[in-house]
C-alpha cells in the first residue's frame, strides 16, 4: 500500500465531515445567548453546514468567538411564507423526521406545508429548520366528490412491490390500506388500491380488468387451485412455511390441521401446486437514484488504529505498510470508500459523511466511548467495525436508537440483532442458492460427495433430500457406472461434486464427458476447489462441462467497471483489491439507500441492489438482524471465460 494512503487517511479522519465542497464563507461573532439554530436561521443555512466549518462549536457557543458561516450561491428569494401569528404554530424539525411523518403529525397536506414554508422546495427539509404550520382554521375547504374504489385480486407470483409498482404507490401505503396482508400476500385476496371503502357502493366501484392484472407478471400466470405435498425441513417453523409459499398462517393451518400441534421436522404438508416451492420470495433488483428531500448522516467505523501506528518505536511506517495484512486491508476499504464519497457527490447526493478511528482488535475497540462522545445515536446508518463481535456491540449500543449498523467483512453468526445488517452472505446461504437454482431449472441432481466430507454429506441430507447420491467404491473411489445409471434424459444432470481427491474428479469428469452425447450434464461444486486448478486437472473439460458454482462476487466487465478501475488505478498507482471494490461497493450502495425519501430500512424491506463486484438482497432473519441472499450463479464458457447463469 503506498505512502499516499496514510495521509490521505490522518488527513479525511479529522477534517473529512462530508462529502460536499465549500463555497465561499463570511465570518459571524457569537453574542452572549447566542444558539446554533438561530445563528443558522439569520443567515439561511443548516446547523450541520456550521459544524462543518465550525467542529468545535458541538461542544458549545463561546461568546465572542468567531464563526465561519457558509454562503449561499445565488441571489436571495424573498419567503412568502406567512409570519407566525397567533393562527399558526411552529415545529423544528428534528433527526430523522420527514415531510410525511410532519405532515400526518399535523393533520395537513404537502402542498399546503410547502405553500407556508417555501424553501422547502429547494432546499429539502434539513435538521434544525423551524416550520411554521398553518392552522387548520386558516385551511381553505375543498369540497371533493367521492373517489372511485379500485380494487386488485391476487395472483399467483405477484409481490407487494410489483403491486405496488404496477399502481404508483408505495408498499407502505398499501399496507396501511390493507393491514391484513403485513404478514404475507394471499393468492385471490381483494386488495383495496384506490378510494374508501363503502359500506353498500357497487355503483362507484371500479374493476381492474383481468388483461391488465396480467400485466404486471413478468409472464401471465393461470391460477390453478391444485395441490403438492411437501416435506418440513429442519428449523422450519409455520412463520417461514408461510412465507415460502405465500399464504398466511391462518391458510396454512386450514389446509394442515395438525399444524394446530406445531411444525415438526418430516411433516407431510398440503400446499398449492401453483407456488414455486424454492424459497422466500425474490426481492426485485432496482437501480436506486437521488431521490431524497433530507440531509442523511451516515458513518463509518475503520480501524486505523493510529494510536498503536504512532507508539510503534521498533516498526517504521514503510514497515508496517509491508507486513501488517490487516491494515493494508483496512486501508483497500478505506480507499474504495473515498471513491464511493466522491461518486456520490458528483451525482448529488445529499448527506453528511464522518470516518472514525474504531482502533480495534478481536478482542478490544474504542466503540463505547466514540458513540458518546460523537452522538453516534443520531445517525441515519453506520459501516462497520470489522471484527464481528465489535459489529455486535455497536448494534447493542444502538438497538434503541434503530441505527442500522451494517457489518461490511465479517461473515460470522454471533448474537443477532434488530439492527444489525450482515453484507457477506452466509456459506449456509451461498451453498442453499446453488441447489435451488439447479431446482428451478427443474434439474436432475446427483451428489458426488468423498467420505471424508462428512459436514457437506450431512447438510445436503438434511436440506436437500431431493439430491441422490452416488454411489461409492469400497476403496471410497466413486463408482462410474452407478453414476451414469443415475443420469436421465430430458432434463439437465447437475453432478454436485465434493472432493480434493485427483483420481475421483478425473473419474467423475470422464464419466459426464462420456455421456454428454446421451445425457445433458453440467458439473457443480459448492465452494472452491485447489485441486481443479492442478496441471493434473484439463481445464478444457471443465469449461466443456461448463462448471458452475456460486460466489459472492462476480467477474465484472461491465463499461462501469471497467471505469471504476481505470480511475482506482489513476488515483492509487495500483489496481483495486477485492476489499477496495468492497469498500466502495458497501459504502456506495449504503448512501444511496440513504438518499431515498424513506430510511434505509424500508429500502432493505423491498429493493435488491447491485454494484460493482457484489449483490445487497437481504431479508430479516426469524431470530433477528438482517442476512444478504445477494449471491451470483457463475460458470466457465467454452470460450474461456467467466459467465453469470441466467
């Protein structure tokens, strides 16, 4: 990692607050009294734009001591806002409130706190802003006919969000026009789209027509009420059973009677043919864009730790940057970070950005005294620490406040928390994603598993018992001809092989190259192999076999990517590490999340990402915290490349 690292870094940890540049500035002389808001007020700017230039003044107002305050480009506008009177009240606004939360709090509409409060329009709605409410004596009255009901009848495969979508309207407010559907999305249930409800109102109800419903699945879908038994796993319960097949609870015990008794593993259970029995369902992959009327806080935790750095007196700096893995790690991150702040403010982003020292090890952080100090529990999401149980103990800390806290490297399961969102998905969860692909694909699975791989052998039995086995030799060699007789036609053989034994793979590879002229086959492994990239292994055959495995990453060489690392390379004279394009990956898509006009948590709740090199799909774990299913099917092509299945 060169020099240039390490200044940029002590430079950016104390005088990095956001990711905006400064205009011009005037100076202001603190009087006697004096607070920040209205010193912010006076002169047309946020509290949050004077603790940029001013960071001291968080700790308080000297007075007489000289403030830098930032100017605003541009002519002034004159407000035509109303001057408060005894008709109108007024509200400051608060961290983490917004225009909706305000508006509902107050019983008015948006156009008509815009109409009292101008600036609204340009500058968003910021921390520290006075409102004034218009009272609603002085509301004029609008006398409104009564809106047509539209109502929307289930299919089968349609999602909240697609619902949602198809009418321009948000899952929030279609679960609060249909609270009953917050658990799960029913097949065939009317769903109240536009309109209030009557008691007796068949002359004013509106119908979507069935064409149109077809229109939002991605291919129609004719609903037949017919039914498949299925087989409870282990740790299933009727919660995630209900959610796998879309059918509420109460549905699902009506058809299961003995689900009254609970779930146990090996039940027998009716469920309708028409669902695909895969997985929770799939999160839809959008492309996020500014789309914020507020300014987030957003923070991250490295661990520089400078302090160990400085008290160093046998290592110099050269030599620590030479042996001390970790912070050359830290400092990859930290460098994809910076790009992912400056693309952020080159297409506008509106948020506050601060890096901390999290001075951390496996065993000890500072993250207790940095979140009091730095009223950590004001912001709007935090990346990092790196080591897991320090992940832990600032989602503990900050449990109460809902700060997200977002673990970007490690992939371990500790305690779970509310808050805690993990961006490395599971291997439990990366290996579960290449069977149900291969399922979807309605493939024909065979499992050629060495004995010594006993953990691989037990989870695929426990979870996968659609997999067959083949068969082994006394010697633990597999048997070829019990393999070929497991092939059938019509259907794509996916041979799941698990071994770092040479004479096993050249046998089960001759074996599918054999009965390729007979059988489709595709080979398949569930994590990497050393062994496959030997001399003694052709990789010729394995890109005939067209070998397929699953990945947190991809292989990206997309125009974007391409740029991002001709930029890395300008910038840092090397090119990006798989922990540089995390850190910007991880950073990039966490602001803009955060630039939605909603929190970062309702975006988990609905929208799937992707950037550079990683996917961003979680879904709430049933014992708390959030796991991310953003993995990647990726196989060899015969023209040697990398490919991502479709």
């Amino acid at each position: 990692m060169k020099y240039f690292f390490a200044i940029c870094m002590a430079l950016l940890l104390f005088n990095h607050d956001s990711v905006f540049a400064q205009e011009k500035n005037t100076t202001h002389k603190v009087a006697k009294g004096e607070t920040i808001n209205e010193i912010a007020q006076k002169y047309k700017v946020t509290p949050f734009d004077i603790y940029q230039l001013n960071p001291d003044a968080q700790s308080g107002l000297k007075p007489n001591s000289i403030l830098l305050i930032p100017k605003k480009g541009g002519s002034e506008k004159v407000s035509t806002a109303p001057k408060p009177n005894e008709k109108t009240i007024t509200h400051q606004v608060l961290p983490k409130e917004t225009l909706y939360g305000i508006e509902k709090r107050y019983g008015i509409t948006d156009e008509v706190l815009k109409e009292a409060n101008p600036f609204l329009e340009n500058d968003g709605l910021q921390i520290g802003q006075t409102l004034i409410i218009p009272s609603k004596n002085g509301l004029k009255k609008v006398v409104t006919t009564p809106e047509k009901v539209v109502y929307h009848d289930v299919l089968a495969k349609e999602t909240k969000y697609s619902i949602a979508r198809y009418y321009g309207i948000t899952i929030k407010e279609l679960e609060q026009r249909n609270p009953e559907i917050v658990s799960g999305l029913p097949i065939g249930y009317r769903l109240n789209i536009k309109g209030n409800v009557p008691k007796v109102d068949k002359a004013n109800v509106e119908y979507v027509p069935k064409e149109d419903i077809v229109k939002i699945n991605a291919q129609p879908t004719k609903v037949v009420f017919d039914y498949q038994p299925y087989v409870v796993k282990p740790k299933e319960t009727l919660y995630s059973l209900s959610r796998m097949f879309n059918l509420s609870q109460e549905e699902l015990i009506a058809l299961n009677p003995e689900l009254f008794q609970g779930v146990t593993e090996g039940m027998i259970l009716k469920v309708p043919s028409a669902q695909p029995v895969l997985s929770a369902i799939k999160k839809e992959y959008v492309a996020l864009t500014n789309n914020s009327s507020s300014r987030k806080k957003l923070v991250l935790l490295l661990p520089f730790n400078l302090a160990k750095i400085e008290g160093d007196s046998v290592n110099s700096i050269n030599m620590r940057f030479k042996n001390d893995k970790f912070l050359n790690m830290t400092l990859d991150f930290y460098a994809g970070a910076l790009m992912a702040i400056d693309s952020a403010k080159q297409i506008g982003l509106s948020l506050d950005v601060n890096i901390y020292d999290s001075q951390e090890s496996k065993d000890y952080s500072n993250i207790a005294s940095l979140i009091k100090r730095n009223n950590l529990e004001d912001s709007d999401a935090i990346i990092g620490p790196f080591y897991q149980n320090n992940v832990e103990k600032t989602a503990q800390l900050l449990q109460k406040y809902q700060v997200p806290v977002i673990s970007p490297l490690s992939k371990d399961i500790g305690v779970l928390y509310d808050n805690l969102y993990q961006t490395i998905p599971t291997t439990t969860e990366v290996k579960n994603t290449m069977f149900n692909y291969m399922r979807a694909k309605y493939g024909n699975i065979i499992a050629v598993v060495d004995k010594k791989k006993g953990s691989v052998i037990q989870f695929i039995e426990e979870n996968h018992k659609d997999v067959k086995f083949a068969k082994l030799n006394a010697n633990g060699s597999v048997s070829a001809e019990n393999l070929k007789r497991l092939f059938v036609k019509g259907k794509m053989n996916y041979v799941v092989m698990e071994t770092e034994n040479t004479s096993m793979i050249k046998t089960t590879i001759a074996t599918m190259l054999s009965a390729m002229s007979m059988y489709p086959v595709q080979l398949v492994i569930l994590e990497p192999n050393e062994t496959l990239d030997t001399d003694e292994i052709n990789f010729v055959n394995l890109t005939k076999l067209k070998l397929m495995y699953p990945s947190v990453t991809r292989e990206n060489e997309s125009p974007e990517a391409l740029i991002f690392e001709k930029e890395y390379k300008n910038r840092n004279k090397v090119a990006p590490s798989a922990f540089a394009i995390r850190g910007f990956d991880v950073t990039f898509d966490t602001m803009l999340r955060l630039s939605q006009d909603r929190t970062y948590q309702e975006t988990v709740a609905f929208t799937a990402t992707e950037q550079i090199d990683n996917k961003f799909e979680f879904y709430k774990k049933e014992d708390g915290g959030y796991t991310n299913k953003g993995v990647y099917i990726l196989y060899y092509d015969t023209d040697l490349t990398i490919k991502e299945a479709n």
